[in-house]
C-alpha cells in the first residue's frame, strides 16, 4: 500500500480516559500508558471515555465491584452493595453506544469493573468473591453491540506480538469497512481478500485458503451473511501473534514473485537478508525495506497491492 496513504488515515479508537492521563480514576488519578498516548495517540484519533465518570459518579470517588445477584451482574458500591449503579451505567452506555459505530479499536484499562476485558472479581451480595471471571459491565456491553471491533487492555499492549496484532485487526477492521462494508458487492470482497493474502498467510496459510472458500461460496448465502463470517474468521486469526517462521515463508514467496527480475547479486543480498532475519539477527523492517526497494525499480503491480508490505505506519516501530 502507499505508504502516504497509510500515515494519512484517520481511524477512530476508543481509549479508556484514565489510560491517555486524564484523572478521572475513583482515586484521583490515572493509568496513562505512554505507549498509546505517544505512539497510538499520534497515528489514531483516540476517543477517551471514562464511564463511571459519564454516569455521574464524582472524582475522587467510592470504589465500586461487579456482584452477582440472582443471575445477574451488577455495578454496586464496594462498601454498600445496596447503592445500585447499573442502570446509569446502561443509561450512560445507550448515550454513548451511536459514536461506537464508527470506531475500529477500543483499547479498555484492565483490571476495571467498568472496562476490563477479562480476569475482573465478581462477587456475592455478601461481599464474598464468587470467581475471577467477569468483564467489565461497559466493556461487555460493547462487546455485546460490535463483536467484531478489535478490543484490548492496556497493560497487554506492552507484549510486542499483542500489539502488532491488535494494531493490525485496526487496520484491517477500518480497510474492510470503507472497502467491503462501504460497498457492499463479491467483486469488492474479491479484491479485499487478494490484497490481503500475504498478510493472512503470515499470521495462518490454512486461514487463507479456508478465507477463499468462504469468498467462493459467496453467491450461496446472504452477502451481509458472508461479510460478518469473513471478517470474524480474519480477525480470529489476526488474534493470536504471528512469529518469524511465518514470516520468513511468506518473505520467500514474494521474493519468488521477482527472481526473474533480479540481478544474481540481488538475489543473493535478498535470500540473505531473510535468511538474516530468520535467524533473528535483523528486524522484520530490514527485508521488507529491500523487498520495497526491488519494486520501485521492478513494478509489479500485486506485489505492490499487498497490505502486508505495510500493514500500519512505519512510524509505529512495531517491524523495527
């Protein structure tokens, strides 16, 4: 992809307000994570929400905990489990849930039990821990509403392979949108999938394949249908972080797309680049830069269509 186009991009992803600085935490104060104020808050256009605040509930405050009642979950003061505050927070989130339709990521501050994503304590009405289980009641009803968005917790971002897989299901989650979704038709979804083989085969070869039969059966069931399938299965596989021999395989192929191409010289610098990069002794950026450099001098206009050679602004680090 170009890459201008890329950094020009303007995709929206909800933020927890506490985790880009603002006070807004029952304490006073915040969870700011640097990373996603100062990279992610430079290449997105974060959206901060503090629920409890947006509810009504002052800073600095009481703390609050998820129960179990009866079979349902509630939002309670953790000294009062009489002091009932669920229903703002549906009030709150109903309000809110419009804009979310526009988002293609949300990242959450763990631990919450407004937005943690997992591992949250519910407990009794007695006060006893009932498991560690729960979700943050916001959190899962956003879940609930846009299954398909790319949700993360902050904390998780500091794994390397979490965040290139989160950042990427952005990207993609945002390009299927205004590229499928936008423009609902099999000839829009066909090229969807071809730009996207490499970066499917670097994360699963197989999912790739089970992807093309999905897009070949197309004309067998709903195409809303076949949209919501499609993009759940890649984003399933986006899921789990990809590793260097993955990677490498797919390097190979593209590398075989230009064998003709190139000098025996090229070539060699080329194999041994990857070769380097399997081994773990250069960054991913390194043959990837060389790949994109063979390109400007030997066009080719697949390759360059390919949304693995850049699948989200250089300027994020992630391949460096």
């Amino acid at each position: 992809m170009d890459k201008e186009a890329v950094n020009k991009e303007i995709i929206h992803v909800g933020v927890s307000a506490c985790v880009v600085g603002d006070k807004v935490r029952f304490d006073g104060g915040h969870k700011k994570s640097g990373y996603v104020s100062n990279y992610l808050g430079e290449t997105f256009h974060l959206v901060p929400v503090c629920p409890e605040v947006g509810m009504g509930m002052p800073v600095p405050r009481p703390a609050i905990r998820i129960i179990e009642d009866e079979g349902q979950e509630k939002l309670v003061d953790s000294k009062d489990s009489a002091i009932d505050h669920t229903s703002a927070l549906n009030r709150f989130y109903d309000t809110k849930s419009p804009q979310f339709a526009k988002l293609d990521g949300y990242i959450f501050c763990a631990k919450s039990p407004t937005c943690g994503v997992e591992r949250i304590k519910v407990y009794t009405s007695e006060g006893d821990v009932l498991h560690r289980k729960g979700m943050g009641l916001f959190s899962k009803r956003l879940k609930e509403q846009y299954p398909l968005l790319p949700i993360e917790e902050d904390g998780r971002l500091n794994d390397l392979g979490l965040r290139e897989s989160f950042v990427t299901k952005v990207y993609v989650h945002h390009h299927f949108r205004n590229e499928v979704m936008n423009n609902p038709s099999m000839g829009a979804l066909v090229k969807f999938h071809s730009k996207h083989k490499f970066l499917v085969m670097a994360y699963s070869p197989k999912a790739y394949q089970q992807l093309g039969r999905l897009v070949a059966t197309g004309k067998k069931v709903q195409f809303d249908t076949l949209m919501k399938e499609y993009l759940g299965l890649l984003l399933g596989v986006l899921s789990k972080p990809t590793n260097r021999k993955k990677h490498t395989n797919v390097l190979m192929h593209l590398q075989g797309f230009l064998k003709k191409q190139l000098s025996k010289e090229d070539k060699q610098e080329l194999s041994d680049q990857i070769e380097r990069y399997r081994l773990g002794y250069i960054p991913l950026m390194a043959p990837i830069t060389l790949l994109q450099h063979h390109l400007k001098h030997h066009p080719n206009e697949y390759l360059s269509s390919q949304v693995y050679l850049e699948p989200y602004p250089e300027s994020l680090g992630i391949r460096a």
